[in-house]
C-alpha cells in the first residue's frame, strides 16, 4: 500500500478519468476540447503506470520511466496539435471538426 491507501482507489480515479476522455473525444466537436481529452485518458495512464510499479515491483522505476516518456511524447503531441489548430482557425476562422470538411480536398 501506499501509505495505507488501497489500490483500488487509484484504479477507480484512473478508471474515471480514461472513461471521461473517452466519452469527451467522441461526443465533443471543438479541436481543443479533443486534445484536453486525450490528455486525461494519457494522465490516466500514467496514473496506472506509477502504481502497479510501486505495487509490484517497488524498489524499481519501470513506472516512473515510463510516466516520463509519456510525458516528454504528450507535450510534443501538444505542440504539433496546437500548431495545425492555429492554423487551421486562420485558414476557417472555426476550429469546429463538424464545420471543417474543405481539408478532404
């Protein structure tokens, strides 16, 4: 345990959160909204990687690791998706997935 808190406390946490993120990606329609959903279906998991790491093996770092790189590959998704964002509102002045249908062509 982690100072006396059970696991499954943070699984329900990290249950909640991916489900949230889930049901967020697929009912919302704002590019913006998208990507802070995919965010905390990533934080969710990094919430799972760090305590079956400090549950099973906690002498070692796999986990904490792993959360790292997630991290490093979350703020680079970030940027990349926040500059077609930007330029797609300049492009459409809209950054409604439902509105942008011109960039099949």
């Amino acid at each position: 345990m982690i100072q006396g808190i059970p696991i499954y406390h943070f699984l329900v946490v990290s249950t909640v959160m991916f489900f949230i993120g889930v049901c967020g990606f697929i009912i919302r329609r704002n590019l913006i909204t998208m990507l802070m959903c995919i965010e905390l279906i990533l934080n969710s998991v990094n919430i799972n990687f760090v305590v079956f790491n400090r549950y099973l093996y906690p002498d070692q770092l796999q986990g904490h690791f792993f959360t790292l790189f997630i991290v490093g590959i979350a703020a680079a998704e970030v940027s990349v998706a926040i500059a077609l964002i930007i330029n797609i509102y300049r492009r459409f002045s809209n950054i409604e997935v439902e509105k942008i249908n011109e960039l099949k062509f």
